[in-house]
C-alpha cells in the first residue's frame, strides 16, 4: 500500500523538528479538569446583576413618577 499524503505530511514535519500533529491528540493541552466547573445558581444570579447593562425592568424600589404632561397651556381639543 501506497504511503497517505497526511502520513507524508507529517513525516516531513517531523524530520524538519516542527511540531506534528500526533503529539497534540489526547492532550487536556493545559485545562484541569478538576478546577474547570459550572457555575452556581446564586454565582450565575450575581453575575448577570453585576453586568454593566443590565435590565432594569426587574427593579423596583417602590417609588413612582406622575407626568401630567402640557397642562395650562389652554390648548382647546
């Protein structure tokens, strides 16, 4: 059988000393597995109110604004 051009590819790359590909499969390549984890609930929470533009639509602090709009102006509708 005939010799693959991937296969002669990476047999050039090796005798020139540059990095071949085989040497990269079945690496983590620097991610530990056990630090890396998902977020909490409450962290997911605190994270989206600390955002710079978050939505304001949810936050109510009680208070109210009355806008009569163009009184006295004796506009006759």
């Amino acid at each position: 059988m005939s010799i693959s051009k991937a296969r002669k590819a990476r047999q050039k790359l090796a005798q020139q000393g540059l990095m071949t590909p085989d040497i990269l499969r079945g690496s983590w390549q620097g991610v530990n597995p056990t630090i890396k984890r998902t977020p909490t609930l409450q962290e997911k929470q605190a994270k989206l109110n600390k955002k710079h533009r978050r939505n304001h639509a949810n936050y109510s602090d009680g208070s109210f604004c009355i806008y009569r709009g163009l009184q006295g102006l004796g506009s006759a509708c």
